[in-house]
C-alpha cells in the first residue's frame, strides 16, 4: 500500500529534501561547525541591535542570580545555574533563527523582525520544547544541589573564598567536580540530543515538536563526532562568557544563536525558501477621519482587510 503524504511533504519528497523517514541528514565535519561560528558571526556584526534587545537579559538574570546565591548563601548553586544557561539557550535565541534565515533570503533584518517568530504556525510547538527544556534545566539545578550536600552536608559555605578552598583543595571538593562534572554532561547531552537543530527545523518548516525532536536525535546519531565537538564548542563559549560577571552572554549567546541556524542548514537538507513560512503582512487600509475614533483600534481593520 503506498505511503500518502500531504502535498507540502510530497512536493519536498520528490525534491530529494525529505526522506520517508523524515529530513534529510547530511554528514558535517569540524569544518562545518566553524563555517557555522563564521556565518553566525557574520549576522551579529550584521545586526548588532539584537544582541540588546534580545541577549542583555542574560547578563542581568547572571548578575541577579549571583547575587541572590550570596545573598542566601547558597553559593554553590551559582556554577549549576550558570551551567544551565546551555539547557535553556536553543529556546532563548528563537528571534535570532528568524534574523539569520531573512539574511540568508537577502530580506531585510533589524531587531524587530525577530519577534515575527510569535506569529510563527509552529510556535506552540516551540513553547512546548522550551518548557521540556526548562523542566531539565530545573532538575539539573535540583541535581547538583543534591550533590553538594551529599559531599559536604548541609553547611552552606560562609564566602567565596571558603568554598573553592572546600572544592578544590579537599578529596570530598575533587569527587564533587567529577561527579557533578559527570552528570552535568548526562543532562547537556539529552538537551543537545533533542534540541541541537529542533527550533530552526520548527521555525523553517512548521515541524511538530515530536519529529523536531527525533530529527535532532537523527541528527546526533548520523554525526555523533561533530555533535560533541559542537557541544564542547557551546560548552566552552558559555564558560568564556560567563567571565566576568556573565557579561560575555550578550556576544556569545546572539553568535550561538545565528550560527545554531547555519549548523541546522548545514546538517539538514531541506529547501532555503518556504512558502508556508512566510507570514504575509496585511494590507494596510486608507484610514478617514470620519472613521474616529474606531480608527484606534486596530483589529477593526485586520478583521476588514482579512475577509
């Protein structure tokens, strides 16, 4: 019995960009992901206005959280959440997706184009894999603080110099670097599994959030070498730009950003343009004065101009 496809999939099929089993998945290399980082620098220096709009959020949260970690003295709870800003980010940079795939159209990009992504067809999808993301991000926080206080008990440490002497001068400080090192990496591996091309395939071509995750599974499997250079990449930017004071996030969190769409254009064959993407803008109707004040709302005229 053949297979019956939807006429957007059946169009894609014999275009050779979707496969039966789903996308395409090209093999990357090391190159690959550093013509990526290249490309994703390329759209920050492009549009630098973004990084303000949508990335300065990040250093305060950072600082914010510090604070509130010495504040209450819970200070060894400031590296895990820190370390979480990997978990959450592919959902974090959903607007830049959008500016890098309109340069790579040759469409006009400004920080305000990023939020057209609220209109996207598959936003709920997004939202959705956003909050599994959170809930990790969540669990790994628990986590970690489940294993400080195994190590050294519920003593919280009276200052920063009193804990890294406890971390890094004691057997009991290097067993909690391995093992929060190693389950740190359980957790960054089943987000990078799930999410490593899932936001720019949902916001490209409208995929649900079931196969943007399998795909991204797909993805790791067929590439499993530039995958965890690709993490150890994140990994290692995220750690830079923590420095100092998180103030680092407002460039490496946009340069992720951008260059997580090139990587998902790299390892996914699919077409650049898409017709059911492109959200068409409305007809901008002649306003009367006669017309006031039912002029000052606006949904009186999309609702016209939509009929």
């Amino acid at each position: 019995m053949a297979t019956s496809y939807p006429v957007d999939i059946t169009t894609r099929l014999q275009s050779g960009a979707v496969g039966v089993d789903g996308p395409v998945i090209r093999h990357i290399g090391f190159s690959d992901l550093l013509d990526a980082l290249r490309l994703g620098w390329e759209d920050f220096k492009a549009v630098p206005s973004h990084a303000i709009v949508l990335c300065v959020i990040y250093p305060i949260l950072g600082i914010l959280l510090a604070r509130t970690v010495l504040g209450y003295s819970v200070l060894p709870l400031l590296f895990p959440i820190a370390a979480g800003f990997a978990l959450i980010g592919p959902f974090a940079a959903l607007g830049l997706y959008e500016l890098s795939y309109r340069r790579e159209l040759g469409k006009e990009a400004s920080a305000w184009h990023a939020f057209r992504v609220l209109r996207a067809p598959s936003f709920g999808s997004m939202l959705g894999l956003g909050a599994l993301l959170l809930a990790i991000f969540a669990v790994w926080v628990a986590t970690a603080h489940a294993i400080y206080v195994s190590t050294f008990g519920n003593t919280p440490a009276s200052a920063i110099p009193d804990f890294v002497t406890r971390v890094f001068t004691t057997p009991e400080g290097w067993r909690l670097i391995m093992v929060g090192c190693g389950v740190g990496f359980l957790f960054a591996a089943v987000a990078l599994c799930i999410s490593i091309v899932s936001f720019p395939l949902m916001l490209h071509q409208h995929a649900d959030m079931t196969d943007a995750m399998l795909t991204s599974m797909r993805v790791v499997a067929k590439n499993p070498i530039a995958a965890a250079e690709w993490g150890l990449i994140v990994a290692v930017l995220l750690v830079l730009g923590s420095i100092p004071f998180f103030l680092g996030l407002t460039v490496v969190m946009p340069l992720l950003g951008h260059a997580t769409w090139h990587l998902y254009r790299k390892a996914i064959e699919t077409p650049l343009t898409s017709a059911s993407h492109e959200i068409p803008e409305r007809e901008i109707e002649k306003r009367y004065a006669a017309d006031f004040p039912s002029v000052l709302f606006q949904w009186h005229y999309w609702r016209r101009t939509d009929q």
